[in-house]
C-alpha cells in the first residue's frame, strides 16, 4: 500500500486534479466529505493508494515521522516546517508567491541600502522563512507572529510591513497594501520521506514517474 | 521544581534498562573484535566542530562559553572527537585505532522533533589501508543488530564520493558544480538537482545522462549493475571505476549472509559534510525505522595532515530500544525481611544475587503491604524471611528461598 498525503483546503482540488492526469487512482477524493482517510483503490499492479487529509501545515510532519511515503504540499509550508523531507517534483500549480508588502511609501527604504531596512518590523505566519529571507540579504528583522489577517498589521500600526503569499494581490489592495519586493515562487510539490525512498523505492517509482510525466 | 528543561528527556523503566541492556552487548560485541571504549570529552572546541561540519548541521551547534573562556559547544559529533584523539595520542605507527563507545550527543533538534540530546553507540575503526575496514564495520553492524534481535533490520548504502570525483574536472570549469549537487542531494531537493544538472552549461550530454539518473538508482544491489550500464552508455566506461568500492562492499556482504539486507542508494550521500566514500543508513525493517548510520571520512583525516581511511558508525541507542520493544525488567524476587535484622535480608539477596536471581529488598512492617509491593512490581517471587519460605506469585506455589531460580539467566557471583 501506498500512503499519500494531501492538504485540504484550497490546494485540495488542484492536488486531485493532479492525481487523476496521472492516472493515480483517486477514488473518493472528489467528495471526501468529512472522511480525512481515504481509499484511494489500486492502480494497474493491483498496489491499493490510500490518502491521509491534513491541514497543509501538518502535512510535512505525517511525511516526516513516516506516516505518509509521499505528499503534495506547498513550497511555503516545506520551507516554512523545517521537516526532513525528499522533494521530488515541482507540480506548477497551486502557483503563487512570497511577498513583501506594505504601503506604497514603505518602497523607497528597499530600494536604498540594507542598513534602511535593519530593525524592520515584519508580521507574517511565515516567521523561519521570512527570517532567512531578510538575513540573506543582511538584513536584521523584528517579526510580529500573527495567525492569519496579517495585513491588518501595518494600518493598526504593528509592523512596518508584511512577508506572506500573494496569489491576486486582491486583499492587499482593500487594506492599501502593494507588493514592494517578490521573496520566493511557490508551488505544489512532490515530497517524500527520504526513508521511504530509500527503502521503497521500486513502490514509489511508478507513482514519481507517473506525476512527473503529467506535470 | 520537578520540570526538565525543554528538549530534553529522562528516561526510565523498561526503556531504560533495555538501553542498559543493549548497550553493554553491543559494546562487549565491539570489544571482542578489538574496539577499546572511548570516553570522549563532553564539550568540543567549536572552531574545529563547526569546520568539519556542513552548514545546516553547523547552525545547530549548541554553542557556550567554557570557564576558561574558550568557545565551545556541547559534543555534536563523536567522530570528530575520535579523530582528535588519534592526532593527540598516536603516531602513524600505532594506527589502526579501534574505538568503540555509548555516548550521549548535542544538538538543536530539526522540528518537528524536539530532542536536544541522544545516546549513540558505535565505533571508530581509524588508520587503516584498504577495503576491508569497510566491510569490517558494516558487517559488524549487522552482527549488532543481529545480536539485538533486529534481524530484519536493513543497512543502505551509497557512496559520497562518486559525484565529487565524476566531475572533478568539470568543477574547475563551472565553479563548484559538484559541491552544490552533493548540497542538493544531501538536503533532498531532488528537484533542484535536477534542474541544476540541466541547467549547467559545461556539462558533455553523457555527464548530464548519468548526473540526471544517478538519483533515481535505488534498490537491490542489482542497482549497480544498472548504474555501470548507465555510465557506459553515457560512454564513460572508467567512470564506471568509481562503483567499484560499493560493489566490492555489497558483495563481501552478500558473501557474508547479508545479501538480503542490504539496499544501494546511489542518491545517497549522509549529510553530515564530512563523508568521502562509503556511507551506510541502517533501519529496523525493512518499513522503515532510521536507527543511525555511518560511513568513509578521510577527509576529516587528511585536513588534520594524515593520510589514511577512516570509517565509522553511531546508532541511538533509543531508537534501538524502542525497535526491539522492550521486554520487562522485574526484578524476580522481592524479599521481605518481617521483623528480621538486616543483615539477614541482606545475606539473603546476596546468596540469590550470586545465583543470578535479581532481588530487591522491601523493608515494608506490614506483610501484606510488601506482598502487594511485589505484585506490582511484577516480580516472580515474594520471598517471607521470617517465615522462611518463597511464593511464586503467579501460582501461590512455595519452595525455600535456596530453590529460586532466576527468569532471566543473570549472571552470578
């Protein structure tokens, strides 16, 4: 048996869509209802796929303490966990990005020199990667954690700017926010526990290989 | 009060006696094969420490000040410590160097684990010319986790060094391309991989054929036929020179009884930084359960001015513990001495005690309070001093104290 892992939530649907061009077999996947494990049936070699629904948060941890063999996560939530995790595929979809942004005057200060931008106050729910990110360019941060709302920040007057995924840009523009600097693509990938590829790998071959060829 | 720091962990109970257990049989297996303990020092210098490392396992250094103002960390890496040991107390001609230990470890925990510390066991086998070293400490691997009961156990091996030297020529055209591919490979990111082999321009077609499918040689040793058909293919027939110490490796073991238990990785390069040849995963079965592993590191050897093989392995000894699915570890007899002085519970357990009956003592006034202590310890036996008897608690049988036996087979006096 072969165990995948999916995040639910709005990736859900592009994660199916995946797997049916693939010919993986995908029973019960359009309408899970509240089931979060999932039958999948078995594919021509008779092996059976069976699908654990996590949040997308989750899903490097059911991969990482060999719950699940392979997942389909975002590249935020990969780099965000920190997990030992085996990334086999970019998928393409799901596409959006990292981002700086904040109100249109913030701008200038990222286009001058880095000691304008040390001690910048940050909100994000992407604390580890927004980090890196800002310390890759030597730029030191103070990070406001915040669950969700993030662009609320600026306007209440907590943080100076906000690191999180811009997809339409559409909620930064109702709160006056714009992107002043792009940090990372994002995707759907293919990851894997990189004990399960080395022990089993000749079961996971033909699912990588069918994904790969259909993306 | 009664909280431990975060991170870290005190074990007891089964668990812990069955780590006891393992780690004496493991380090009496190294001994009889020549492997002396090792008690390395518990802070390392981190100058050394975090040269010898690659990055992400630099960042998890867990560093302090010693009193004497020195930087340190607490001891990341038990290997360093060994080569340390060798250059400090040997010359070239007491090489080999066979060291064995059961020590604990340091370090920032990945998440979404949380452990700042674990006890590794293993062995250092330094010094020494020739294959046979590596066939020498993979094989004794085996025969640990055989003699553990972990007979199902798996051991994968790979080789850190074939992407480095496939490509030594090419890196000094392309500036480092074989580092970032050994980065990408030890950090998983498969995908990156790929799309670096594709996107390096100085790379002839049959390099970027075999850099593209190297990853994906994983399996039986069968693999390696396969990886010497892909480099001919790719028309670098001596390149297929560079499988040979993996081979020689899988068939000594194969030779040895192993054959079934043991997986190629080609992908396969242990991300410590500090590996330059073999390197070897074990896990408990063939499902998975990563136990620990090791490998080839001369190059440790050769940046302190020797040059000579050195090769090594450290498993956890929780890890192991928690594979095998501890047993109990009852005493077999309370001993309950009613209003008796002392000293005659304590002749008592001694005289057991040399039989090889584990005993405890129970100073208990009331009988049936020393009785039920006995229950629920598990023990076998409750022995009543006063009267002068031994129960059996599971039968309610009685026999004299000198007629009990141990379960376990103890060693005596």
């Amino acid at each position: 048996m072969l165990t995948f892992a999916l995040p639910t939530g709005r990736s859900f649907a592009a994660c199916v869509e995946i797997l049916e061009n693939a010919g993986l077999p995908a029973n019960g996947l359009r309408d899970p209802g509240r089931n979060l494990v999932i039958d999948g049936g078995t594919d021509g070699g008779g092996r059976r796929y069976r699908y654990l629904l996590g949040k997308p948060s989750d899903i490097p941890t059911l991969i990482s303490q060999g719950v699940a063999d392979l997942a389909l996560v975002g590249s935020d939530v990969t780099g965000e966990s920190c997990a030992e995790l085996a990334e086999l595929l970019d998928t393409r979809r799901g596409r959006c990005y990292m981002a700086i942004a904040g109100p249109p005057e913030l701008a200038s200060r990222f286009g001058g020199h880095s000691s304008e931008l040390m001690g910048l106050r940050v909100a994000t729910k992407y604390d580890r990667t927004a980090r890196r990110t800002f310390e890759a360019w030597g730029v030191q941060i103070r990070i406001l954690y915040l669950h969700g709302s993030v662009e609320l920040a600026p306007a209440l007057g907590l943080a100076d700017c906000i690191f999180d995924i811009v997809q339409t840009g559409g909620t930064l523009k109702a709160n006056g926010l714009s992107v002043i600097k792009r940090a990372a693509e994002v995707s759907l990938r293919l990851v894997a526990d990189p004990g399960a590829l080395q022990l089993r790998w000749d079961d996971l071959r033909s699912a990588v290989s069918a994904l790969e060829k259909n993306t | 009060m009664n909280l431990i720091p975060r991170g870290c962990s005190g074990i007891g109970g089964e668990l812990a006696s069955c780590m006891e257990d393992f780690r004496n049989r493991t380090l009496r297996l190294f001994a009889s094969y020549g492997y002396n303990p090792f008690n390395p020092a518990e802070f390392q210098l981190l100058e050394g420490t975090a040269a010898s490392l690659a990055l992400r396992h630099r960042q998890r250094l867990i560093v302090l000040n010693s009193p004497f103002g020195e930087p340190c960390c607490l001891r990341a890496d038990i290997t360093l410590s060994a080569v340390s040991y060798l250059s400090q107390h040997f010359s070239p001609e007491d090489f080999p160097l066979r060291l064995c230990y059961a020590e604990r470890v340091f370090a920032a925990p990945r998440p979404p684990k949380e452990n700042l510390e674990e006890t590794q066991v293993g062995v250092e086998l330094l010094g020494w010319e020739g294959a046979g070293a590596d066939v020498e400490v993979v094989a004794l691997l085996l025969r640990a986790l055989d003699r553990l009961g972990l007979d199902k156990s798996v051991v994968v091996l790979g080789d850190a060094s074939i992407v480095p030297r496939l490509f030594a020529g090419v890196d000094r055209m392309s500036g480092g391309l074989s580092r970032l591919l050994v980065d990408q490979l030890q950090e998983g990111a498969y995908y990156d991989y790929r799309r670096t082999v594709d996107a390096a321009a100085d790379l002839s077609e049959g390099d970027r054929g075999i850099l593209r499918e190297l990853p994906a040689l994983k399996g039986s040793a069968d693999v390696l036929a396969e990886a010497a058909d892909l480099f001919g293919r790719f028309g670098s027939p001596e390149a297929a020179r560079l499988l040979h110490p993996l081979g020689e490796l899988a068939r000594s073991l194969d030779r040895l009884g192993y054959g079934g238990r043991i997986r190629v990785d080609l992908g396969f390069i242990r991300d410590l930084g500090y590996y330059s040849g073999p390197v070897f995963n074990a896990y408990a079965s063939p499902s998975g359960g990563l136990l620990g592993g090791g490998g080839r590191y001369d190059r440790i050897l050769s940046d302190i001015g020797l040059s000579c093989q050195a090769v090594g392995f450290g498993l956890r000894l929780r890890d192991l513990a928690l594979a095998c699915k501890p047993k109990g570890c009852a005493t077999d007899a309370l001993i309950w001495s009613g209003a008796l002085a002392a000293d005659c519970a304590m002749r008592c357990a001694e005289s057991l005690s040399c039989r090889g009956v584990s005993v405890e003592l129970s100073w208990k006034l009331e009988e049936n309070d020393s009785r039920a202590l006995a229950h629920r310890r598990g023990c076998r036996w409750w022995v009543n001093l006063k009267d002068g008897y031994a129960e059996e608690l599971a039968t309610g049988v009685r026999v004299s104290p000198e007629e009990i036996t141990s379960a376990g087979g103890a060693d005596g006096c």
